[in-house]
C-alpha cells in the first residue's frame, strides 16, 4: 500500500491514479497500441509524462524492440490529436437515405 500525497488517501501501488481525489500517481504513463496488419511487426507507444513540461510523445518500435521514430506534442496538441480521434468515422447517411437503402425500387 502507499500514500497518496495529494490527499493522504491509500492506494495500491499499482495504481497510476488515486481512487479518492483522481490524482496521477506516476509522472510517465506508458501505453502500447498494437498496428494495424498492414504494419505488423510494429507497435505504437504513447508516453504520457506529467511533469513540469507536460507533453506525450509517440513512439514506432520493432520486433526487435527498438524505436524507429518518435514526436512529441504539447498538451494542447495532443488535445487536439483526441478530439481528432475522438470524432465520427464516417457521416451517416440522411433519414430518407437510409429508408431507400431498407426499400429497394
Ligand atoms: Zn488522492
């Protein structure tokens, strides 16, 4: 068990944020995504790091376990990086669009 030292609560040490007051526990964040097929072999780290100079950085590494190529982006980039993401795939057709789709002529 360990402390957390925003609000004193207890926490596993496991844990990257507190359950109580929701503070970050760790100053680096680590996450793998794995490819898509057409880039198999390859996997995307994202780095969060919560420190003075907050930033995430991504990262492409090998089998072979080493980094390709990486960038950094700014908390306000990587906010807009996951409204990008975060965004609609595909417009969805229009009501009477989708009825001619159901009822072929
Ligand atoms: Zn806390």
């Amino acid at each position: 068990m360990r402390v957390c030292a925003e609000c004193g609560g207890e926490l596993a040490s496991s844990f990257r944020f507190c359950p109580w007051c929701a503070a970050p526990q760790r100053r680096k964040l680590v996450e793998f995504f794995r490819a898509h097929p057409r880039d198999e072999g390859k996997a995307l780290r994202v780095s969060r790091y919560l420190t003075e100079d907050p930033h995430v950085r991504f990262s492409v590494w090998n089998a072979e376990g080493v980094a390709e190529g990486a960038v950094s982006l700014d908390e306000e980039e990587a906010e807009r990086l996951a409204g990008f993401l975060a965004a609609p795939r595909l417009p969805r057709p229009r009501p009477f669009e989708r009825l001619r789709a159901l009822i072929p002529r």
